[in-house]
C-alpha cells in the first residue's frame, strides 16, 4: 500500500501545477465567476466590452489555465478588430486582447505570464499582424507591449492613455496606424427564441 501511495504521490510531483488549454462551452460559467472575482462587477463598462460585446473571440484565441484537477484558473481572449487606417486609407487587421485573469489563490505562480505567451504564440502562428489592449504597461511591457504602438488610436470610449498599449507581431504591422478601434469578429448568433420568432 505504502509503495502505491508512494506512485501516487510521485505521479502528482511531476504533474505541472496547470495547463494551458483552449476554452470550451463547458468552461464558460467558470471563466465568468473567476472575472467577475477577479474584475468586479463594473467590468462590462470598459470600452474594451464594446469591442467585445455580442462577439465571438478570434479563431483559437480562447485560452484557459487548468489546474489539476481540471478546472478553470485563467482565462485570456483575444478578438478581432481593425487598428484604423493606414495613411494610404487601408484599414489595419489586428487583435484586442482581453480580459486576461487569474484566479486570486494562484496568482504569482506564472499563470498570467504562461497564458500571455501561449496566447502570443498562437497569434503568430495564426498570422496576425498586433496585438492591442488596454492594461497596466507594468505588466504588460515584459511581453513587448508598449504605449507608442498605439499612440494615434483610439478606444471606441473612455480610456487612459498610457494604458492602451500595442506589440506588433510583424514588424512594422501598425506603422502610421490611426483612428478608432473597430470590432470586427464574427457576431454571436441570435438566440433560438428570437430566431423562432
Ligand atoms: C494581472 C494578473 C493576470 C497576473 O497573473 P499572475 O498569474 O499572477 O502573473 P504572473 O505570475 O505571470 O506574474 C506575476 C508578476 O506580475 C506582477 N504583476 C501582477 N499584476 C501586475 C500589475 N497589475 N502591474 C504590474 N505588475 C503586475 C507581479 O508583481 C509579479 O511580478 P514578479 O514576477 O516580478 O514577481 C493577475 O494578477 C490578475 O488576474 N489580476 C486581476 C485581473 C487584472 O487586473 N487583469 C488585467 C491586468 S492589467
């Protein structure tokens, strides 16, 4: 019996303390209930919501961080939108990121950080061009963002200034970029009972 704990215990040791995974419809209750923890209440005023609102993310650009037993302890989302214009009149493709959270009895633990550069490297590898978003440059410039990327863009709302950040994810993608953020992702469909109707 001692030497089956023993397994056990060893199998859990070398287990990582959590996964990053792609969201699924089952893990939306829990992504909600962790923001709404971990944002309160007033999050659905940002005007990053606007850009959000009545949406899906972007192809693949839902994440999670399982523990493991399973269950959700950070979420990050990415969605599709057009940075503006170039100077030539050519609207730029890009991403919003947000929100990003985890869970408050296991933050420190790399989680965000983990979820950030999962989300990054799917973005690339799914061809975008930038990602924006509006946060703490603290955090986010370990990861490349910066305040100057988005310096002649606009939030479609209130927003501070020195936390609307950009990271270009091909060089040059938002050079000359201005004008208003625009949701662009593709629209939740309508609920049966109004299809119905
Ligand atoms: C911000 C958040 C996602 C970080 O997740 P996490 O798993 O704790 O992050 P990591 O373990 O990868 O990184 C921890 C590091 O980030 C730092 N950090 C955390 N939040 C920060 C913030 N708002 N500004 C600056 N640094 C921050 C920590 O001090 C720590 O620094 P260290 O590495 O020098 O010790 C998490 O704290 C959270 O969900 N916060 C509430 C929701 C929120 O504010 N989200 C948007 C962030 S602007």
């Amino acid at each position: 019996m001692a030497a089956v704990l023993d397994s056990v215990r060893a199998f859990f040791a070398a287990a990582p303390a959590f996964v990053i995974d792609h969201e699924t419809p089952a893990d939306v209750v829990a992504r909600e209930t962790l923001l709404d923890r971990a944002m309160g209440a007033d999050r659905r005023t940002k005007s990053s919501e606007k850009i959000r609102y009545g949406r899906v993310p972007a192809e693949g650009l839902a994440l999670v961080a399982r523990d493991r037993a399973g269950h959700v302890i950070g979420t990050i989302r990415l969605w599709n939108i057009e940075a503006g214009v170039t100077r030539d009149g050519h609207a730029i493709d890009a991403l919003l990121l947000g929100p990003l959270a985890v869970d408050g009895a296991h933050e420190g633990k790399g989680i965000g950080s983990a979820l950030m550069r999962a989300a990054l490297l799917e973005a690339r590898k799914r061809g975008h061009g930038a990602v924006l978003l509006v946060g703490d440059a603290s955090y986010y410039e370990r990861f490349g963002f910066s305040a100057s990327k988005a310096q002649h863009l606009v939030m479609p709302g209130p927003f501070a200034r020195d936390r609307f950040l950009g990271l270009e994810l091909k060089a040059g993608w938002l050079e000359g970029a201005a004008g208003m953020i625009v949701a662009t992702g593709r629209k939740l469909s309508q609920p049966r009972s109004i299809r119905a109707a």
